[in-house]
C-alpha cells in the first residue's frame, strides 16, 4: 500500500488545459503554463486537468510532463488533475507514479490509445493498473471513444465495483450512454464528470458532479458562470450562458482539436506556441476568421 491518499473534492468545474508551447525549441513551455494556471485558477474554477486530450499529451516526454507537473502543483491554488494516459501499461504506471511524485491531486487514464482493443483487455488494462499503481491519489476512467476504445458500460461497472476508481470524465457525447452512467452512480457511487461543450449545461442539469471542459481552458468564466446560474436557480441566465458555450463549442469544432481553443487562450492573453501541425491555407483563412470572431465577442 502507499501513503495516505490525498484529499480532492471531486466536483465542480475543471478546465482541460492546453500545453503552452516555446516558440523556439517547441518544447513545453513551462513559464506560459504557470501562467495559465494563474489565470484559470483566478477565474474561480474548482481544479485543472493538465496533459489530457486538449493539453495535447502525446507530443510531450516524459521529463517534461514531470517537470511541468511539479511545477504546476507547486503554483497552483486548486487541484490538479493529471492524464496518464499511455498506448502502453507500463508508460501509463510510469506517468502515474511520476504525475504522483510531482504532486498532483488526482490521476485521469483513458484505455490504451492508437490500437482497439475489445472489452476484455481494456478492463484488464485498468485492473492490472489498479493493482500496480500507488493508491496517493484518485484514480478517473477516460472514455474518449473519438481517440481510442470506448469503455462500455458494463466494463464500468465491474471496474467501479472494484474500489479503485473514484470517477470518470465521459468524452463521448453520447448522451444516451451519460443517462446510463447516472444510473450505473446510483448502484455504485463515484464522480462522474461530462466533457463535450455540446452537452455541458445539460450535464449539470441531469445531476453530473461536474465539468471537464477543454473551452473552459479559453472561457473559463463562461463555464464556472453556467455552473453558478443552475446552482442558483437562475435558469434564464443559465440558458443565455448555455447557448453562448455551445456558440463558442460549435465554432472550435470546424478545427483540429484544439487548434481554435489554443488561438482563443492566445487572444485572452496567455501564451499558447506554434501549433503541433500545420494548415492547409484554407483552415488558416477560416482560424483568421474564428479569431476575427472571437475579438468581438462580448461578456468575457
């Protein structure tokens, strides 16, 4: 066993940050994320979740996750959620017990990426995880299904029941199968938190304990005041707030993710970096437009 698990409140309003990048050597930019935890960290949202889908995990060692991660833990007023996630069991329990030493809150994994695997194995993956990795932290399922293999929800059950897992961030936009999560929460209680924008306000309606939000990375007052609205009661605010995260969500969709969200974070002042792939000059045109936008956009 490990040490005493740390203490994170599982709810609320977490961005999905993105990496900053150094302009130069194209490496992690570590004064640009301390910076950006800032400034989320003032916008009053409850946690941030660093090196998941939005924070582009995959193009970064692990030296630089770990010292981004230490760095960010040290900063940081609120939690901080750290992905894990690796194509491979032992790069996942490498990342975990790194993400651990640097400090974070709590641990996010989505299945085995690139490949597909069948149910079978992706349960295997996370028991076998389990079993390996520190109990310090929570420990989040991923199901980003987009990216990797959707974990079905039986496959969630049998994980829950094991007690190694405190929740999980639904990335699928399948809001049939989120109906199904609330329902699986009520036989075995965890955090059970939604992720595309689409669905963000319904979410919170339905009785999610919160939001992982990569948007929420570029507006994160946008997010936390949709939140406080339904908290308070305040449909009609809570509608108008809705529609304009769905306005923003809708208009980043038409780019790689998360091309418009990094532009938007640049737009607001924090530094962002190049992008991890080029564009075609036609979605050039179209982020110019986005940004053109989103200059004018008002209530930030």
């Amino acid at each position: 066993m490990g040490r005493a698990a740390r203490q994170i409140r599982l709810s609320g309003i977490f961005p999905a940050a993105i990496t900053p990048q150094h302009p130069k050597t194209r490496e992690a930019d570590y004064a640009g994320a301390l910076e950006l935890v800032d400034f989320l960290a003032a916008a009053g949202v409850d946690g941030i979740c660093l090196f998941g889908s939005t924070g582009e995990f995959i193009n970064y060692s692990f030296a630089e996750r770990h010292r981004l991660l230490s760095l960010a833990a040290k900063r940081s007023r609120v939690p901080i959620i750290a992905g894990v996630s690796h194509s491979t069991l032992s790069g996942a329990l490498q990342l975990a017990d790194d993400a651990i030493t640097a400090g974070a809150d709590a641990l996010m994994l989505m299945p085995p990426y690139f490949y597909r695997y069948a149910q079978p194995e992706v349960e295997q993956f996370y028991r076998d995880f389990a079993r390996e990795a520190s109990d310090a932290v929570p420990i989040l399922l991923y199901n980003i299904p987009a990216f990797t293999t959707g974990i079905e929800i039986q496959t969630a059950r049998r994980l829950f029941e094991t007690g190694r897992f405190a929740g999980m961030k639904d990335s699928s936009g399948d809001w049939a199968y989120f109906e199904q999560l609330l329902e699986l929460r009520k036989e075995q209680p965890f955090a059970l938190f939604g992720g595309p924008e689409l669905l963000v306000g319904r979410a919170i309606r339905a009785g999610a304990d919160g939001v992982m939000s990569g948007c929420a990375c570029a507006v994160p007052e946008l997010v936390v005041g949709l939140a406080k609205a339904l908290a308070a009661g305040d449909m009609a605010l809570a509608d108008t707030l809705d529609a304009r995260l769905i306005d923003f969500a809708t208009r980043a969709a038409q780019f790689p993710w998360p091309v418009a969200v990094r532009r938007a974070v640049e737009l607001r002042g924090q530094k962002s970096g190049p992008l991890a792939v080029p564009l075609s000059p036609g979605t050039r045109a179209a982020l110019e437009e986005f940004s053109a936008w989103f200059r004018e956009w008002e209530g930030l």
